[in-house]
C-alpha cells in the first residue's frame, strides 16, 4: 500500500485526497474539480503560487548583484528571506513557489533607487521655506500623495523618494 492510499483511507469521501488516490464518486470528483478551478483561477488572477524553476529568479538576482544590490537589500524589499535568497543564488535551491519568483523581480534597480535612505535636512529646509510661505503640512501631505493630511516624516533619514517628491514640488512653487 502506497503512504498516499494510507492517509486517504482515514479521509472521508468529498476530498482530494481521496481522489488523488484513486476514488471517482461524485463527492470525490466534485472536490477535485473545485481544486482545480480554483486553481485555473488563481494563476489567471495572476496569484497562482505553485512550483517553478528557480533559474530565472537566479538570473535576476545575479543582475542585481552586479549592479550592487546584495541579497541583503533584496531580502529586505521583496520580504524573501536572506537564506532562500541565498541558496536560490548560489544554485542550491532549484525551485521555488511562484509568488517568490514574482516577489523577487519585483527589485528591480529602479525600486531599490527609490527605497534607499537619504539625509533628510535638505527636504526639510525646503519644507521649512513652503511653510513659511504659507502652505500647510496637510497641503504639502495632499500634495505629495500622501492619503492622511499628517506629514509623517522621519528627522534624519527619509527614502529617496520621498526626497525627489518634496524636491519637484518644491521647485515647481518656489522658482528662485
Ligand atoms: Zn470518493
């Protein structure tokens, strides 16, 4: 007896597991058929998440590194642990789910521009000069795209593309 009929026998009928090892009642069948729409579904929804070669991750992240992007900062954009990352780098891992695959070409060197910290004083000297000429944070908010009229920037350091955003608006108001 295979493990697969082991564990399908305690399965009631109306599983998949059940039809996976062999039972065609209509209850088996009609699981198996819910399964496989769902999963039609979800990849043309684009979020189907089953297993794919790990070569074309691997090509990317190897782009990435020779544009300086470490598995570090990639880790840390796409959420994918450093030691996954890893081991898809150095070949070891030769497949890997799809959402990963789609999470790791989500770094591209243009997000991780836009991600990296800048020194924040230069943004907030211009946003000093736009308040004292008489606009308001919750405009300056507005403005720059925020959803909550709070204009919640951090002191010292801030991404860079929070700096470009302040940096366009300010020169396009305040022409010197
Ligand atoms: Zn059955």
């Amino acid at each position: 007896m295979k493990p697969l009929s082991i564990l399908a026998a305690a399965k009631p009928h109306g599983t998949r597991l059940k039809y996976l090892a062999g039972c065609r009642c209509l209850p088996c069948r009609a699981s198996n058929a819910r399964y496989e729409n769902r999963r039609i579904y979800a990849r043309r929804s684009g979020d189907w998440n089953g297993i794919v070669s790990a070569g074309r991750a691997r090509r990317h992240l190897k782009a990435l590194s020779r544009s300086g992007v470490g598995r570090r900062t990639v880790a840390e954009i796409s959420g994918v642990p450093q030691s996954i990352v890893h081991q898809i780098k150095s070949g070891r891992r030769r497949r890997i789910r799809a959402r990963t695959e789609r999470r790791i070409f989500l770094v591209n060197s243009r997000a991780m521009n836009q991600a990296r910290l800048v020194r924040a004083d230069r943004t907030w000297r211009m946003i000093a000069r736009l308040l004292d000429e008489g606009f308001s944070k919750a405009e300056i908010a507005r403005r720059l795209g925020y959803r909550s009229p709070a204009l919640q920037l951090r002191r010292s350091r801030i991404t860079a593309r929070t700096a470009l955003r302040i940096e366009r608006f300010y020169s396009r108001y305040m022409v010197v």
